[in-house]
C-alpha cells in the first residue's frame, strides 16, 4: 500500500469529539474485563500516542492489570516524538521489563506510540512476544494523518517527511503483530494503520473513534483475547 491517500475529513476529525462520552463510560463501567480471558503476570508495555502520556493509557493498562498482566507505562512523560535520550530510555525499559520477568514482553503503542512499538521489536523480537497498534500510521502515506504539521512544530529537524524511512518500515518486524483500527478514525487515515498481509500479522476493526482507543472495551478483548491465545 502506497498510494498517495488523504488526512480524514473534517467531519471524522470533528467526530473525535465522541470520545469524551466513551470516556465517560469507561468510568462507569469499566472495560468489561471480567468477560475476558485472565492473563498469569505476563509483562505488557503501553506505549502513548503523539501529544499524550500515560495518563491517556491508564484506562488500558489498569484493565490489563485487572485481568492479571505486569503493565507497564512508558514514564517518559509526553510523547512528542523520537530522540536519542527517549530512544535510549525504552530500549533500557524494555530490557529491565524482560529482564524482571525473564520472557519476552508485549508491546502495546497507541497512534506514534504504535511506531515505536513495531521498530523496538524489529531491533529486539527475542525480547517481544507481540505488536499491538492502536490507529498507528505504518502504512500508505506518512501525510495522510491530520497532526502532521503539529508534529514538525514539535520536531523542527523534521520538516518534510522522509518517505524513503517510511517506506523501509512498512514491513512488520518478525513478531506476532496486531493492528487494530477504525474506519471512523479521525487523526490518522484508517488505511494507513493496517499491516500488510502476512504470516504473522492481522488486522482488527473496532468501532469508535482513534483518540478513545485506549479506553474502547473491543480494544481490550483483542488484546486479552490474543495474549491468552498465545499463552
């Protein structure tokens, strides 16, 4: 997949509102964890998106906790794109993580957190055990998202995107990798978060919105569901 594509509508962006109210039903009701298969103190590492933190994984790695998973936020504060020192400071969490557990860890990213996920598991797949993105842009065209330009406010040194880059890490690292999206994402467009088909990738759908995705109850069954699968 490498045709130009385009950002979501207007419409779908203004949508992204929606996910206050799932919010709000999160606090009410939780993610409906006790319908879901236990885990037995496997390490799971949450991984936030572009302009969030851990706060914004709380819901999701409170319920894999729940469910009886090690979960683990990344403690690097807000996401604002990738450097050396942020760099260094995941590959050490990943390895402490591994270390802690002696097995390998899941990685579960969120949008750009997503990205970093599938690229840590491509230089370590000893130490991952599975790749979840959540509306991450690994495929298509690395325009067609609507925060691009507030991503070069943030990271002047990368004004113009580097399609070549990009293209290189279409592929999926040689790990079991899940990518889970929405057709009614309003950030990045939805095409552009799928894996290519392959022996060890798939693509789930979940309805909502992208910004909601680490507190959507269907978020939390793929990943349960898949976890206890490969366990």
């Amino acid at each position: 997949m490498t045709d130009k594509l385009s950002p979501p509508s207007m419409g779908l962006l203004l949508g992204e509102s929606r996910a206050m109210l799932a919010y709000g039903r999160y606090l009410a009701k939780g993610l409906g964890h006790r319908r879901l298969p236990a885990g037995n103190g496997q390490p799971v590492l949450v991984l936030p998106g572009f302009g969030a933190s851990d706060v914004s994984t709380r819901p999701l790695r409170r319920s894999l906790a729940r469910l009886g998973y090690s979960s683990y936020g990344w403690a690097q504060g807000t996401n604002t794109g990738m450097n050396r020192q942020r760099r260094e400071l995941l590959v050490s969490q990943l390895q402490a993580i591994h270390a802690r557990h002696e097995q390998p860890v899941a990685l579960v990213g969120w949008s750009l957190g997503g990205v970093f996920a599938r690229e840590l598991a491509r230089v370590f797949p000893q130490r991952v055990s599975h790749v979840f993105t959540l509306g991450s842009p690994i495929n298509g065209d690395p325009e067609a998202n609507n925060v691009s330009a507030l991503f070069r406010l943030f990271n002047p040194q990368h004004q113009n995107p580097d399609r070549e880059a990009f293209y290189d890490r279409i592929a999926p690292p040689p790990v079991p990798c899940t990518a889970i999206y929405t057709r009614a994402d309003g950030i990045v467009n939805w095409q552009c978060c799928l894996e290519n088909e392959g022996p060890l990738t798939e693509n789930v759908e979940v309805t909502g919105t992208h910004v909601g995705l680490p507190w959507n109850p269907q978020v939390l069954a793929a990943i349960a569901e898949r976890l206890a699968r490969g366990e």
